[in-house]
C-alpha cells in the first residue's frame, strides 16, 4: 500500500463522523482528557477534533513538549556554554529562539558566538569531527524518544575517539511528570492520551501505573485524526464502566514492551536523576544525566558554570498551560503581546508548543465547529 493510501485510512471522514457518534452515544457526563504530547496538541487542533467531540468532553494540553518544559535555569546555562571560548553550541532549531532569563541563544549568536543548528546529535558529532580544536556542546532536550540517539552519538564520539564532543543534558523522563501532575491535584483529569512517540521506546505498559496506582485510565494515541478520536473512544468506554486500564490503540507502532534496545543504549549512556521542568520546579527522578563512565562527554562537568537566578517572562503563563491548569486562550498575553512572530514564552516559540497550536489552527477549530454543528 502506498504510504498516501495508508495515512488516508487514518482520516477517513466518514470514520471520522463514525467515531465521533460513538463517542456521543458512550458520554454520559463531563470528563477532562490530557493529552500529554504536543504532537498530539497540534494533531487535534488542526484536525477540529473539539468540535467533532461532546461538549462534556474537556481536553487539556500537557507538558509533551520538550522545547517548552527546559527550564530558564538550564537554558542560561545553555547560553553560558555557548559563550565558552572557541566552543560551538549546537541544538535543535526551536532552543535558538527560546528565551532565558535574560537572553535567548539567538541573541548570544548575534553577539558572537557560534550557535548551529543541527538536525541529529549525529551531526552535532560530525561538527565536532570538522572542528578538533574546538569544544562542541550539543544541546541535548527531549524524551525518551530522543535520548537513545543522543547516547547513540556518545557512544560513537567514544568508539573514534572524538575528543572534543560534549553533552549538556536536559533529557527528561515523562511518566514522572505525569505523576507530579496528578500528585500536584490542581487538575482534575480523568484520562490521559498518552504520547505516541515516547510510548514506542518505553512501552505501553509503562503506563500501567496510571489504572493500577491513580485509577486512571490512558490511551496511548498515533497523531492521525482517527488515532486520536479512538484514543478518546476508548477513555470515554473505560472512564464510563469504571474500568481504568491501559487502551493501545497506536499499536501499528507501539508494543507493550517498547523499544528495549534503545533503552539499553539509553541506560548505558545515562542515568536518572532529578531535573527542573518549566511550570513544576523539580521533580524527582525525572531527568537523566550522563553516567561517570561517559563523564568526560558531560558539557556540565567539564564547564561548570555560574548563572543568575532564573526568571520566566514576565506574565507568561506556559508554566501553567503545561501542567494543564491553563489553556493557552487563557493567557491574557496570548495572541496580544505573544504571537509566533513576536513569541514571549516557549509555548509559543516550539513548533510543538500548545500556545502556537492554538495560535495557528485556532481560527481552523472555530471554522470546524461551526461546519460540524451544521452537520
Ligand atoms: Fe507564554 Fe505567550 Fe503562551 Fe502566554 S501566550 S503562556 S506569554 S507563550
């Protein structure tokens, strides 16, 4: 099957339509949904999935998406690396735009230093190869669907003997923060749609704490039209009968065992450690850094480095959108002062920002819903 045939059965109108009254007819009362990835949050904004859905049903955004969730502190360390004589910063284009406490690193670029964007921590390495005189930092963010690679290039920058690679890592775990938003209590949340991606390296059932120790059910969802609505479908079945357990409805992808050699790649390299997320301060254990035996790639052990206290743009309301108290309308900024061509926080800098979804499909949502109440 050709691979436009095969995202087509994914959004298929009519099931669509399908899916849709089924979840109509299984409501019977108000439930709120997070949907922890951003992946997700620009899928069901695009796609108008909240006009397709019962008004009872509140979804939330979480805190999936990484760009966001790297906190001010680590992003002034970021720009003092940047700033390390003769080093070349290197990270993934959305970092260069977030803003620091004071700076962002595409302002430390325009001062001078050299900041690269990179589309792999591969090519990270390989300008590390380019340049042997000079320290390359590479920038690591993401989940546990990036950091397998990130060991990946470790264990290559090991194998030829590149000296003068580094990583400062800002890898994090995400059960842990699901679990700090629960423990917190300050969203009530009935399900989660868990996140496609990261499911297909730690398996759906690292999710089984959710029905086992929360009595809440989660879906794990791909990122098609159809994927999500049955994700939905299948909270709305278990929230209904009173039978939390874990729904794999993105099963062409994920197994119930994941990816286990990527995260022995992923052990090798690190280890888990408490990390500071945007919006939450620290949470224990939810972080990962770079084991002693791989010490010297670590751009914090070999460049220790002093900053300020950090602070978040002033009225930015992203720490509160990722933990899903918020929604982005909600921020008396959003789509005033903070648009995507003059962002304020990172939830509106990173393609997979909440604030930029609502931002960019939030007219398409509005359009939908009014086509499909007609319908
Ligand atoms: Fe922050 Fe802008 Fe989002 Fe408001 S709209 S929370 S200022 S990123």
């Amino acid at each position: 099957m050709s691979a436009n045939k095969l995202v087509a059965q994914f959004r298929d109108p009519e099931a669509a339509r399908a899916l849709a009254e089924a979840i109509r007819a299984r409501s019977t009362r108000p439930i709120r949904l997070m949907e922890f990835c951003g992946g997700h949050t620009h899928a069901i904004l695009r796609y108008g999935i909240p006009s397709l859905l019962p008004e009872t049903i509140d979804l939330r955004s979480g805190p999936g998406c990484p760009v966001c969730v790297t906190s001010a502190a680590d992003l002034d360390l970021a720009i003092a690396l940047a700033q390390v004589p003769g080093a070349i910063l290197t990270t993934f284009g959305d970092m260069v735009r977030v803003p620091g406490s004071r700076d962002s690193l595409a302002k430390a670029k325009a001062e001078g230093a050299d900041v690269r964007v990179v589309y792999s921590p591969l090519d990270a390495l390989r300008v590390a190869r380019e340049n042997p005189g000079r320290p390359v930092i590479f920038l690591g963010v993401g989940f546990e669907t990036t950091a397998p690679m990130v060991a990946s290039a470790v264990l290559a920058a090991e194998a030829e003997g590149v000296e003068n690679f580094y990583v400062f890592s800002t890898h994090k775990l995400t059960p842990p923060a699901t679990r700090a938003i629960l423990d917190a209590g300050e969203v009530a949340l009935d399900g989660i749609i868990g996140p496609g991606h990261v499911t297909t390296v730690i398996g759906a059932e690292a999710w089984r704490f959710l029905p086992d120790e929360y009595t809440i059910p989660v879906a794990i969802a791909g990122f098609e039209p159809l994927d999500i609505l049955r994700a939905v479908l299948a909270l709305v079945e278990m929230v209904e009968e009173g039978r939390p357990d874990v729904s794999n409805v993105y099963a062409r992808s994920v197994r119930p065992e994941g990816n286990p050699a990527a995260r022995r790649t992923m052990d090798q390299v690190f280890e888990v450690a408490d990390a500071e997320w945007r919006g939450f301060g620290t949470v224990p254990a939810s972080g990962l850094r770079l084991r002693e035996a791989y010490a010297r790639f670590d751009a914090a052990r070999a460049f220790p480095m002093e900053v300020g206290p950090a602070r978040e743009p002033p009225g930015c309301r992203c720490g509160d959108i990722l933990r899903g108290v918020l929604r982005p309308p909600d921020c008396p900024l959003f789509a005033r002062a903070c648009t995507p061509q003059t962002p304020i926080g990172p939830c509106m800098v990173s393609a997979e920002g909440a604030c930029a979804a609502y931002y960019r499909y939030g007219n398409v949502a509005r359009r939908t819903a009014h086509v499909a109440r007609r319908t």
